[in-house]
C-alpha cells in the first residue's frame, strides 16, 4: 500500500516538472519556476533528447513511474545509419528522467576567424559544406539531469569545431601530420637551406635562431591518434565549461559521457564511464569501451590518496582492508593492499589504519568515498562527501578513453551498440 502511495506521488509531482521547464522555454513568466534554490536559472531547460520529437502531453507523460512508458522513435522518423533508440525513466530513484542522448550529422571545416574558432555555440550543420561526421552520444546522469542535458547539447560542436583546427590535415589523409604548426595552422620546418637566415624578419616570432639544432629521432603520429588526442581535449574542455557555467547557471549532477564518431570512413569511440559501446559484425562481437569503476581503476585512485593525502580530509586511508577494521585489532595483522600491488599481503594495523577506505565494497557496490560508483565522467564539480567538506571530484577524471575501429564501411546486419 505504501509503495502505491509512494508512487502515485511520484507520478503526480514527476510530471509537473518538465511542463514547467517547457513554460520556461518558450515564456518569461514562470521565469522563478525553474530556477535553483541558490537563484540561477538552467543552462538548458529540462526535456529528452530532440529527435524523440516529443509534445509537452508525451515529455509529461514520460515522467510516471508507476507506468514507465518506453519512449521509441516515431514511425516516420530517420535517423542515420538506420539508429534506433529506446528509453524509459527510472522506477522512482529520481523525480525526472537524468539520462540523455544525441544523433548529428555535422560538417567539419576550418573555422574563419577567431570568434568562430572559441564558439560553442555555432549551428550544428552550418551549410552543409567541409567534411562530414556523423556523432552518436550517450549520457548516464546521476544526481540531477543538468549536467547531461548540457553535454548532449554541447560536447558534439566542442568536437567538430576542434577537428575544424585541423581540417587541412583532414583534407590530406594521406600526408602525415607534421610535428610541429605555425601560428597560422601550416606546416612549420625547423631545417632551412643554407643562407636562409639572411632573408628572415628578426622579429618574425617563427624565425629560426639557430639553424645547427637538429633532431636525431622523432616519433611519427598517425592521424587517427591526432583525432582520438582532439576528441579527448574536447571532453576535458566540455568538462572545464561545466565548471566555468556554474558560477552563472545551474548545471546540477553529472553523468557519464560515451561518444561515437564515424569520420572519413573511421569509427572512433570515447567513454568516459561505466558506459558500454560494442560492434557487432559478421556475427562476432568487438568490445570498444571498457568501464571505468572504483576497482578497474583502484590503483590510480589509492596512488592520487597517496600522493595528496590533503584530499582525503584526515577521514579516509588510501590503503584497500577486505573490511572495516575494529579499534581491538590494533596491533593485529589484516589483509591490505596498496597501490602498487594486485595481490593482497598482510601488514600490523596502526592507529591511522582505523580510517575509512578510499575505496570500499566489491563489483557493483564498490564506492569512492562511500559515495559513487564511477570514476570518470563529466560534471559533479560539488559532490561531496555526505556530511562533510571534502570533494570528491579531485578523484574522478573528465578523460575518456578513445579507440578506433578502421574498417568501418557499413554492411548489412553490422550493428553499434551503446549500453
């Protein structure tokens, strides 16, 4: 009976709150409706992703959580690659739906002029000329939806616009990227030919000083590593954005960030999460994500504790116990393992011993900070600790890691996947 109340409740209070975030969109007048109790308004209004199409009835409709409809694309509606997409809310953990999704089709160019180059902001096809680059994104929210709705509508342009600062190398495939750029993006050539000097501008800033230096070894770079290096610099970049728009909006949570991009005949993956992306083709299955939790990434996180004991608020150890350790087993020897080891060994227990562990709990239950499950993603720039003043973001990374499938020519019965 409680749980019949608890979700009547729900569905009454759930599906009040998108309507008024529509209001907002289109109306000045329910201006306060939306804004957080600190008084900054969203950085983007509440809805689901744009090519579900949805009416203010159906985005209403969408936050019962009695009856959990399961919004599909509609029947007339195309998406490229012949994407297909399904989602429903959450059985009550959160009022609103705090995942979100994205499908574009944008065109990579060099960008004119500086204001074009720092903008975020640009049309997403523009004309339809440059280079083509289909994205799919995938965003898991926790703790609010303000943070994935802001990735989905931005992440895709901070990609393209940095792939459009290369967009002549993009042009030559085949040319190998040089090392080094001048200031106005061409090649720059540290050898000259002899007498070359007596020609230069003294004040030209890439003027060679001194032509005897010459480089005995250097690492060539393929372009499917500038890519993977750019779209990565650009999850960190949407990461600094976040952070930067707080002091003027509210970006409430975070989420997990899983990103696909088929550019010129590539398919490039990027997770930042516990996220999932696999190819099925030919019937075989190829794992092109892998996730990132507090035990797959254990040892970066007990080094980090390690290293600034500062951030561990005198409340918690870096070092792993298989359980809490009791004030009368000082002196005793437990079980421990540090940030060097995989294994387990044991060690005498000391006062400081006593603190809780960084990272605790086993497979899905594991925690930073008894608080999250994921070490890697976007936003959550003031999560902490329950009860006290230690953040936990210094632990998490905004950095996903990239991959590349070549051959990816689509065929009949091939298949992308993102969980």
């Amino acid at each position: 009976m409680i749980s019949k109340v608890k979700n009547a409740m729900s569905t009454l209070v759930g599906g009040m709150m998108p309507h008024g975030h529509h209001q907002h969109h289109g109306s000045g007048n329910v201006h306060h409706q939306n804004c957080h109790q600190d008084g900054l308004p969203p950085r983007f209004p509440y809805g689901r992703p744009e090519f579900l199409d949805l009416t203010p009835e159906l985005l209403q409709y969408s936050t019962e959580h009695a009856s959990r409809p399961v919004l599909t694309l509609k029947r007339d509606s195309r998406l490229p690659w012949r994407t297909g997409y399904a989602e429903t809310i959450n059985a009550g953990k959160s009022m609103l739906n705090e995942d979100q999704a994205s499908c574009e089709l944008l065109y990579v160019k060099k960008l004119s002029n500086k204001k074009q180059r720092n903008s975020t902001l640009l049309d997403d096809n523009g004309d339809g000329t440059g280079i083509p680059l289909q994205y799919w994104g995938v965003f898991d929210g926790h703790a609010g939806s303000g943070c994935a709705i802001m990735a989905s509508k931005l992440l895709h342009r901070l990609i393209r616009d940095r792939l459009g600062d290369i967009a002549h190398l993009l042009e030559n495939p085949s040319v190998t990227p040089p090392i080094c750029l001048a200031k106005n993006g061409s090649p720059y050539q540290l050898e000259v030919k002899k007498g070359a000097n007596s020609t230069q501008d003294p004040e030209d800033p890439n003027a060679i000083t001194d032509p005897s230096i010459r480089f005995h070894t250097e690492k060539t770079v393929s372009l499917e590593s500038l890519i993977m290096g750019i779209i990565e610099n650009a999850f960190k970049q949407m990461d600094e954005l976040i952070e930067k728009e707080k002091t003027s909006f509210t970006i409430s949570g975070g989420c997990c960030a899983l990103a696909a991009i088929h550019l010129m005949g590539k398919l490039y993956v990027a997770n930042a999460g516990d996220s999932r992306a696999i190819i099925i083709r030919n019937n075989e299955v190829i794992p092109m994500s892998n996730e990132f939790t507090p035990e797959s990434e254990r040892q970066r996180l007990q080094y980090l504790g390690l290293l600034r004991p500062e951030l561990l608020g005198n409340e918690f150890t870096h070092l792993e116990f298989p359980r809490r350790i009791q004030h009368k087993e000082l002196g005793k020897k437990m079980l421990f393992r540090d940030h060097t080891m995989n294994g387990w060994a044991y060690k005498t227990i000391i006062e400081d011993d006593l603190k809780f562990p960084l990272i605790y709990g086993e497979g899905k239950k594991a925690r930073v900070m008894a608080t999250i499950g994921v070490t890697r993603g976007l936003g959550d720039h003031d999560l902490k600790v329950y009860n006290s003043n230690i953040y936990i973001k210094p632990f998490l990374s905004c950095c996903p890691e990239p991959a590349c499938y070549a051959n990816a020519v689509r065929s009949q019965g091939d298949s992308v996947r993102h969980v």
